[in-house]
C-alpha cells in the first residue's frame, strides 16, 4: 500500500526523483538522529534507512538511476575533500611510519581476509575484493570524532590522518583492479570483462613480435604521463588563477569554479581509463596549495554531508533483511574477525615502524572498523562482476555492524593509551615517531623546566582594529592566528610571516581550521555586523569556555551578542560617547583648572 502511495505522489507531478529524495533524507535524517541519541555515528543510521525504505523491507524506494547518479557524485566530492585538506607539510613529520602502517597494514588485512574468505568457501577473486573492500577504514567517522575531541595534533591523530590518506589512495588502486578480479573469476558479460577478453584476442592477433605488450605499455605510460603533466601545469597554474579570481569575485562564484575544476578534472581522468575519484582528488591535491583552501573545504562541506547520506543511504537500499536473518551469526562472527585482525595488523604495523606501543594500539583500534569506501569497492565489485550479490549482502552488513561498534572501539583505545605507556618499542627502533608525552596520571606531575603554553588568539577580521588588536596581543606574547576573507590581505600577511587563513567567519568548517575549538579567546572585530552574530553563535558552540569579545555599532546589537555567547562586547556608540565626554572634560578642567572628573568611578 505505502508502495503505491509513492508511486501515486511520483505520477501527480512530483516527479521520481524528487519523491525518492524526499523519503531518503526524511527517514535518514529520523534513523541518523534516533542513533546520534546513543552517540553512534550517522553513517550506520543512513544505512539503516536504507535498508527499511529498501525493497528488501518497506519497498518505498526501489533502484533508481537518478539516485546512483548522485551517490557517484557524492564519492567524486569525497575524493575532491580528502585532497583539498591534505596538508604535505602537517604530516611529513611521522610520513615514514605512516606510509608503512598505512600500505602494510591494508596489505595484510586484505589477503588475510581474503584467505578467510577462501577458507569459508568465497572463489578467490571475489575473497580478494571482499578483502581489499573491508580492510578500508572510515575517513568520514574516525576523522570527526578525533576532530571533534580535538585530537588531530596528537601522536594517534597524526598518524590515523596519515594511514587514513594512504587507504583513500589505495582505494583508487582497488577501484582499478576490480575488473582484472572480475575477468580472473570469469566475468558475467560485463563490459570490463569483455573489453579484457576482446583486448585479448586482439593482441594476440599481432603477438607475434610483440607489438602488443608495447602497445599496452606505451599506452599506459602515455595515461600516466597525461596525469603528471596535468599536475605539475596545475600546481602552477591553478592556485594563481583561483586566487586571481578570488581578488574580483565573490566567494560563490570562487565555490563554482573549484567544483568545476573537480568534476573536469574527474571527466579527464575518466577519459584516460583511469576513475574519476583519482581526478576529483588531484584537483584537491592542486588547490590545497591556495590560502583558499578552508573557504572552500568549509563552503563544500554541507553539500559533501547532504550527498554522503544520499550515498550511504543508496547503498543501504540493497541491505535485505532476508538475505542474511539465517547468517546472523556469521555477520558478527566476521565483525569480529575484522576488527581483531585489523587491529593487530595496524597497531603492529605502527609498532614496527617506531611508533609507541600506546599509540599503535590506540591507533590500531580506532581504525579497525569497515568503512564508506568499503561499500563502494562492495558496490563496484558487484558492478564489474567480481563479487555477487549472494556475498555482498553479507559484506555489507559486516561493515555496517563495525561502524556500529566504532565509538566503542575509540574508547578502548583510549584506555590502551593510557595502559600502555610502559611497554617497550620495538627492538630495532632508534628513536620513537609520533610520540606523545605520558599522562600525568603516570608521571606524578607535569615535567618540569617546562614554559607554560603561550595563550591562543583568534581574531575574526584583520581591518584597522583588528590589525591595532593582534599588534598589541603580540607584543604581550599571545600566538595570533587570523581570519580575513581579502585575499591580497592574506597574502601580504602570509609573506611577513604571520598566522592567517584565507574565510568566511560565518562558515564553521573556517574557524575550526582557525583553531577556534583550541582557542583562548577569539575576537570579532569585522564590522558586518550580521556576520559577527553568526560567527558569535558558531564560536560559542565551538569553543565552551573560550572568550569571546566582539564589536557592534549600537547597543542593541551587543545586547543581542552578549545573549548570543559573547562574554564582552564594545559598543560604538557608547564608546565614542564615553571617550567624547572624556575630551570635553578634559578641555573644561584645563579652562577652570579643576580635577577633570573621569568617564567610569574610580575604584576604592
């Protein structure tokens, strides 16, 4: 019946796609907030919907092209992401370690599950893909919750970022090899299997002196040498003409561009055999060297979320309950087994590599859930013919029941942290990488000889007041990091040495790149003052106990900042009363020779 609603709604007018959206963001919104209640991530929320709202249980959303459109969109935006924020200079501190973590430790994880899964009876390349699939690790889940304790800068942040960054690369190889998987195990008529099998017997044809081979390989070679071409011209060209643009137009039409350039460069890389996500993350890659990179990352972000539950919940659509209600228990036998074994593999790896054993451990367990780009290899090996739907199901309710756990599996680290300071490096390590100082519940008490931290300012706007505030702030000792959306500002700034990010001080995802979540005080000093309200608001939820001082033109406006969060506001107009009336004074004490009274009673 409720089937025949929808259909009903989607031929008065409504429209497919638009009835389909509807009813997918509407129940993942209700299944993501139900969970976000027991602190459990959206991801496995949107899963959830998906397979409720899915053929498999209530059959309100079948297969629709229109919604794996925007789910392939939403892996390109993902991608464009992940190379926006890759930072070189942040992690080439530890980038050994977390090289060899990352690429050994997915390594083992996907043929030792892949022998697992040949062991229960999986043919061989479709345990290989399944392997590769469930040895990734969640980006999107691990990355918030480590931003939103405020751990990136740790030793177990660093390096989970870096590993996180290797497997995101690594996908695009798993991508690539899918279809080699799906001819190795015979194909099903699709078209990559095919395209290998005609590739084949066309070479053949002209094997005889070997024309073939070098007829691959100069191909290849020529893709690859497109690819670094396009990099190399774009990390010179692009950051100029973006920032060139930003000097003249408004930061929208800057947003429009840069999406552009992703989905053309994901176009190219397509074109050239390769996947469009690899296009998508070079052309992050490229703009990351702009000062624009947190104004875009930040402007991105809502969009990424709002497509990121159309994919997750898409993938969920193929979840039928009834596939795998008789191998419940395998499903979490098989949980269980990925997250032993990737634990013990990334911790290891980390540990071998000259990571503390209390960092490995605590990284080890906190990346040892499936992730979104799981269900993606899952999906794309289903595609090209490598794994059926018989092992999919199962796969995917395997990934969805680690996510699950994943808040559990970071508290358990933080305890292995805590617990395993004391045990010992690995024998062929000269020095620790990534370490952290102990907690001082070991150590009795901080170390001393220590400087105590310097204080934390962050100022919203870098005009005339803002400048007067950071130069005094300054000469007091206080580390100032800015936030100024004229990019000519914020190049000459940067050129002198000084701490400033290219932003919008509305946008959220700027000022935590700001470092408001770390700051002990934040100063709004644009003039905007409807800027300066949200960005009171938004710093108020970020940072709790920071003080936050702001300006406003007339009163009303800081009485609505104070209500806002601002602990101290500094009104024009009652300023410049105050320092006219001193003035007056002043002036009339000189003429009659009396004391000038002063603007505020003097304390006793």
């Amino acid at each position: 019946m409720t089937g025949e609603i929808v259909l009903t709604l989607g031929a008065g007018g409504a429209g497919e796609l638009a009835v389909n959206l509807l009813i997918v963001l509407a129940c993942a919104g209700l299944v993501a907030s139900a969970l976000h209640a027991v602190r459990i991530s959206p991801i496995p929320g949107y899963l959830i919907a998906g397979a409720l709202i899915g053929p498999g249980a209530l059959g309100l959303v079948g297969e629709s092209e229109s919604i794996d459109g925007i789910s392939s969109l939403a892996v390109v935006m993902l991608m464009f992401g992940i190379g926006l924020h890759l930072d070189v200079a942040s992690i080439r501190s530890g980038a050994r370690a977390m090289l060899v973590t990352g690429i050994a430790s997915t390594l083992l994880s996907t043929f030792a599950l892949a022998a697992i899964g040949v062991a229960v009876g999986m043919p061989a390349p479709t345990a290989v893909a399944a392997g590769a699939a469930v040895a990734m690790s969640s980006t999107a889940v691990v990355l918030q919750a480590i931003q939103q304790r405020r751990e990136l800068h740790r030793g177990y942040g660093r390096l989970g970022f870096g590993v996180l960054i290797v497997q995101d690369l690594l996908v695009i190889a798993a991508m690539a090899a899918m279809p080699l998987l799906a001819a190795w195990l015979g194909g099903d008529g699709s078209e990559a299997a095919e395209a290998l099998k005609v590739e084949e017997s066309t070479s053949g044809v002209a094997a005889s002196g070997g024309d073939a081979w070098w007829t691959v390989l100069l191909g290849g070679a020529a893709r690859l040498g497109t690819v670094a071409a396009m990099i190399v011209v774009g990390r010179l060209l692009l950051p100029r003409a973006l920032v060139a643009l930003a000097k003249t137009a408004p930061v929208e039409v800057v947003l429009v561009v840069s999406a552009a350039i992703a989905l053309g460069l994901a176009v190219v890389c397509g074109a050239l055999g390769f996947s469009p996500e690899l296009g998508a993350f070079i052309a992050g890659f490229l703009l990351s060297a702009t000062p624009l990179r947190y104004q875009l990352g930040g402007q991105l972000a809502p969009l990424r979320d709002l497509f990121m539950a159309v994919l997750f919940t898409a993938v969920g659509l193929r979840l039928e309950f009834g596939a795998i209600a008789d191998v419940w228990w395998a499903v979490i036998l098989a949980s269980g087994v990925v997250i032993a074994l990737k634990s013990l593999f990334i911790g290891g790896s980390a540990w071998a590599s000259g990571v503390p054993a209390s960092t490995s451990a605590q990284t080890g367990l906190s990346l040892a859930q499936s992730g979104e780009f799981s269900l993606v290899l899952i999906a794309v090996a289903v595609a090209e013919g490598a794994m059926s739907e018989q092992w999919a199901q199962p796969l995917i309710a395997v990934v969805v029941a680690t996510l699950l756990v994943t808040p559990a599996l970071m508290a358990a680290g933080r305890w292995a942290w805590t617990g395993l300071h004391h045990a010992p490096m690995a024998p062929w390590v000269r020095a620790p990488s990534l370490a952290d100082r102990p907690p001082v519940a070991l150590t009795g008490d901080e170390p001393e000889g220590e400087a105590p931290e310097q204080p934390n300012v962050v100022i919203a706007g870098y005009g005339p007041v803002g400048r007067a505030c950071a130069d005094r702030l300054e000469l007091l000792g206080v580390r100032v990091t800015i936030i100024e959306l004229n990019t000519a500002t914020v190049r000459r700034q940067l050129a002198l040495g000084r701490s400033i990010i290219y932003g919008d001080i509305t946008n959220a995802g700027v000022l935590e790149s700001a470092g408001v979540p770390d700051a002990d005080a934040v100063l709004l000093t644009v003039p905007d003052e409807e800027a300066m309200l949200r960005a009171c608001q938004l710093c108020r939820r970020l940072a709790p106990s920071a003080f936050i001082a702001a300006r406003a033109a007339v009163l009303s406006r800081g009485i609505v900042a104070r209500e806002l969060g601002a602990d101290d506001v500094t009104v024009a107009e009652i300023a410049t009363a105050a320092s006219m009336a001193d003035s007056v004074a002043t002036a009339l004490a000189e003429r009659t020779g009396r004391k000038a009274p002063t603007s505020a009673p003097a304390e006793e």
